[in-house]
C-alpha cells in the first residue's frame, strides 16, 4: 500500500504552487499593465525649454495641416523679432522653411534638452521624415523671454 503525504509535507506543496502561481500572475499582470500605460506629455510654461517643444508640436501640426495663418501665429508668439527676420532671409535664400530647414513637413519630431547656460536654453530637435531618415536642427531660447532666439542646422 502506498504511503500517502503527511500534513506537512501536503501544506508546503501547496504553499510553493500557490506562490508560483501568485509570482506567474504578478509578472503577467506588471507586463500588461506596462504595455497598456497611457502615454503623457508635460511641460510649464515658465520653461524656456517646454516652450522650444511646444513650439514645434504646434508648428509641425499647423504646417502638415495646412494651415499657414495658424503657423504664422506661432511664429510671431514663439519666436523673436530677431529670428523672424532672419528666418525670411534664410527662406528666401534656401527656398525652404526656415524652422524645420526643408522643404516638406517630418512625420515626427523630438525635442531633447542640451543643457543651459549665460541666460540661454539650448535644445535639439530631431525632425523625422518619410522612410525614417532624420535631421537634428540646434534651438536655442532665451530663459528671461523664453522666446526662441536661434534656429540652426
């Protein structure tokens, strides 16, 4: 006759699948959960690099849309007289959009802080295109303003 579990023996079984278990859920559970986070995006407007990424968030949807007097708008909002003035040379020279330095408008855009410094914020923005190529263009604002002063290749 087969000798069958003590009590013990039985109880510890139990206890190691009911955690294996437990653990397996766990994993499965943060894994999903991390997949499905909804995506954010922040920013201040005291912030003379949030402005930089607002600037061309809206930009480029005002442009892809179409709608020159909106991206206008941001243009005279976002960027100093100074760049303004400019700007229009650089595009009546390059015949191209002097803000994103092209001709079409990127599929995405990234902005990535590169530090500050002498009463400036510097930042650079990667423009994404079709087929997945990408230009970097160095922005540069003015922390009293927080008006973009500087837009280069």
């Amino acid at each position: 006759m087969p000798k069958l579990p003590t009590t013990r023996a039985m109880s510890l079984a139990l206890a190691a699948t009911a955690g294996a278990a437990a653990l397996s859920f766990a994993l499965v559970s943060t894994t999903s959960a991390t997949a499905a986070a909804p995506q954010s995006v922040s920013g201040s407007p005291e912030g003379a690099f949030t402005r930089i990424a607002d600037f061309y968030g809206a930009y480029v949807d005002a442009v892809y849309d179409g709608d020159g007097a909106t991206a206008d708008r941001l243009r005279s909002f976002y960027l100093s007289e100074s760049l303004q003035r400019e700007l229009a040379q650089w595009e009546e020279a390059h015949h191209a959009n002097g803000v994103l330095r092209a001709q079409n408008v990127p599929l995405q855009w990234k902005v990535t802080s590169t530090g500050s410094g002498t009463g400036k914020t510097n930042a650079t923005v990667t423009l994404t295109w079709g087929g997945g190529s990408t230009t970097r263009i160095h922005v540069q604002a003015d922390l009293e303003t927080k008006k973009l002063t500087s837009i280069t290749d």
